[in-house]
C-alpha cells in the first residue's frame, strides 16, 4: 500500500500537534510504522488520504455501532444545524433524549448529559463523593475510565501501551485516595471493604473491560461489587461508556440483569458525536446543582446536533440489528480461532457481543496481570500484516476491536483471509 501522503501529513502534524496525534493510541507507537490519515467513512469502511480502503474494527473506538456516515443518522445531523450549533439554554431535543435514554435503561432515573467519557465518569464519582461524604474510590486494574487524576492508576488501555500504568502530574495525595484491586476478584474486594468499608465512597467498573482487551465479569463479579456497596453505603458505578448500547439496547447491566446506582454512558450514545451521560438512583442524582450541593456544569452540554446523532442511533438499535452483530461476532471469533489452530499460533479469543480481542496468549484472560502477559511482538506482526491487507485493527494489543451493523459476511470473510495470512 502507498503511504506517502499520510506520511506527509504526520510529519506536518508532529511539528504542531503533540506526537502528531490528539490522542495517543493513534500514534501506532504500539505497533511501529505511520498512522494512517483517514479522508473519509462510509459503512464499515475507511479511506485514508493516499486512497487506500479498509474494513474498519476501530469504529471511533466503539461509537459507529450502525456505520460510518450513515445516511439517516447524518440527514438529521444536517437538518439539526441548520436550525443552529450551540443555544447554551434548554432544547425540546434534550428532553426526548432523556426520555428515550432513561426508558431503554432502568437503573437511570435522572440524568444529566456532558460532553466527553472522562466527564462522565469524572461527575459521577464526583456525585458518589457528595452523597456519602466520603472520599476513596476503588476501581480495577486495566480498567480505563477517562484522565481524570484519580482514575489514571493502573488504568490499562492507552496507558499501559506505553508502559506507564500512572500518569506523571496526578498528585499523590489525590492517588492515595484511588483503591485498585484485580478485576474479578471478589476476595479481594471483600477484603477491602473490610479494611476501609466506611471510607469507601464508590466502586467503580467496567461491566465488561474494553481496555485491557475485552474481557468479560466472571459469574457473581458484578454482583458482589453491588451488594457490597449496598451492605456499607457505597455507591456502584458502571462505566457502560464503551458497553451502553452496544452489548444490548440496555447495554452491559442489561445483559447481566444488573441495577448499578450509577452508571456512565458514552460513545454510542452521542451516535459518534461528543456526547456523554452520568446518571442512576433519584437520591443520588438530585444531590447534582441546581437541586444540590455538588457542582458540574457544561456550555456545551447537551449539544443540539450532538443530541439528535443520538436520538438517531438509539432509535435504529432493534433487535433484529443486535442479533445480526452476535451472529458475524460467532463468525469471526470462530473463524480467528480456527485460523490459528491450523498455524499452532497461541491465541485466546475473547468476545461480548461485538466487542472481540485474540489474545496471543494460550490460557484464559481473567484481569490485568493475565492481559500484560501475552506475545506483545506477534500482535504487532498481526496487526502490521492485517494493515497491509486492508484490515483496520486497532493500534494496541490493550484494546477491543468493534464491529457494526454496517459489516456484512462478506467483510467477515475478507476478514479472516487476512488474519490467516497475518497470522502465518
């Protein structure tokens, strides 16, 4: 493949942009070689400025859950704009967003809409502080929940690709105030709560983690996070900002039959646009100003346009469309993991609905210490011979690969030709 322009463009942007890139998976740091520059979307695929085409399983790192640049989601984007970009006062379309959002997912009683993930998850540990007064939070190892300073500790993910699990400039008196435990650990988080239970003010998680590779709760995982917090006043926060609406209409606690107190949306939600959401229980979220004493606010909260991306998305995710993505999800996991059995290539391939990861590794993924233990060299020989055949993987063995609605039997197909040959 020629590359030549978007080799150009990444010296350009290297002299004024930050490693050239504004966010740093995109660097391909992880994998060796250039980024592609991407021109344009279309469906499930990608063209990047020298004209090369692929099959897109990036999807904006999970949002193009119908495609990119999907006719009926982009006719209402239009139309939104035209009436205006940003009013900064209240719309008729926040409300039916609200509406429409809190009946797809019970456990949201009242919510309140940002603009990013890390905004999400940084307002609802923020909420869990103010309605139990009290201060340390407990996550999990590898699970990545935006760059807030209390959450970049061992966050896996964009992190972990370059080695450092804890960001430099978080202060340590506010990481103190972080509590990590191993993902699917009951034990341990039992333990803890023993220690420092009346301290705890939230736990939060990724109902299935994205961000050291998908990997899944073990049965009574998400179980125990909620009714340990229910046993010592704690709050249960899902960080569904990669799971919502992908794993099923009512995203990942759908799935488990789960009812956190608070929950984080993203991605999906904002149908590819900035949009996010932080909602849950009504005692909880009526502590959030004007009602209460905890602040957060956003002049661009609730953006017009970004909301009707949303209200458009949300309204095509059927059944029917959730039963077609498990459907090529069977295929595909199948498909890599009989390619590398017929080559003896150790590979785990670990799938929820339509977030997938092969894992070079021969034994089960389970948490952090299981992720970083696989064969970093050969994904990047997979993912450089995927590239090559047209096959847009994401840049890091840390990350979940996507597929949409758009992706047919055929993109499978091509899909699995090339990862045999990768593979090999």
């Amino acid at each position: 493949m020629k590359r030549e322009q978007s080799k150009a463009l990444f010296e350009r942007a290297q002299r004024v942009i930050v490693a050239g890139v504004n966010s740093p998976v995109r660097a391909f740091r992880a994998v060796g070689g250039d980024p592609p520059f991407i021109e344009r979307g279309f469906g499930a695929r990608l063209y990047d400025a020298d004209g090369n085409e692929y099959i897109d399983y990036v999807g904006s790192w999970g949002p193009a859950i119908l495609g990119h640049a999907d006719p009926q989601v982009v006719e209402a984007v239009r139309a939104a704009l035209g009436m205006g970009l940003s009013f900064g006062a209240p719309t008729r379309l926040e409300v039916e967003f609200a509406e429409l959002v809190t009946t797809r997912i019970p456990s949201l009683e009242l919510i309140r809409c940002v603009s990013s993930g890390t905004e999400a998850t940084m307002s609802a540990i923020r909420v869990a502080r103010g309605f139990t007064g009290r201060d340390v939070l407990v996550k999990f190892e590898g699970c990545y929940h935006g760059h807030a300073d209390h959450l970049l500790v061992k966050a896996g993910s964009g992190a972990a690709t370059f080695g450092e699990p804890d960001s430099a400039g978080v202060p340590e008196a506010i990481a103190r105030l972080t509590r990590t435990l191993p993902y699917n650990d009951v034990a341990a988080l039992e333990r803890t709560f023993a220690e420092v239970g009346s301290s705890i003010a939230a736990v939060i998680v990724e109902p299935v983690v994205g961000n050291m590779g998908c990997v899944p709760p073990e049965p009574g995982f998400l179980q125990a996070i909620l009714e340990l917090c229910r046993k010592h006043g704690a709050v249960s926060i899902f960080d569904e900002v990669m799971t919502g609406f992908r794993l099923s209409p009512s995203g990942a606690q759908g799935l488990y039959g789960m009812r956190p107190d608070l929950t984080a949306l993203g991605k999906i939600a904002g149908g590819g646009m900035p949009l996010a959401i932080y909602g849950g229980r009504r005692d909880i979220m009526s502590k959030v100003a004007p009602l209460g004493p905890v602040y957060q606010a956003g002049t661009l909260s609730g953006n017009p346009a970004a909301v009707t991306a949303g209200l458009a998305t949300l309204r095509r995710l059927d059944a029917a469309l959730y039963a077609k993505l498990e459907r090529l999800g069977a295929r595909l996991e199948s498909g890599l993991r009989d390619a590398a059995a017929k080559l003896g290539v150790p590979l785990r391939v670990q799938r929820v609905g339509s977030m997938l990861t092969p894992f070079f590794t021969d034994g089960p993924v389970r948490n952090w210490s299981d992720s970083a233990r696989q064969d970093k060299e050969r994904f990047v020989r997979f993912h450089r011979g995927m590239l090559e055949r047209g096959i847009y993987w994401p840049a890091s063995q840390y990350e979940a690969a996507f597929f949409g609605a758009a992706h047919t039997d055929d993109d499978i197909d091509r899909t699995l030709v090339a990862a045999s040959e990768a593979l090999a």
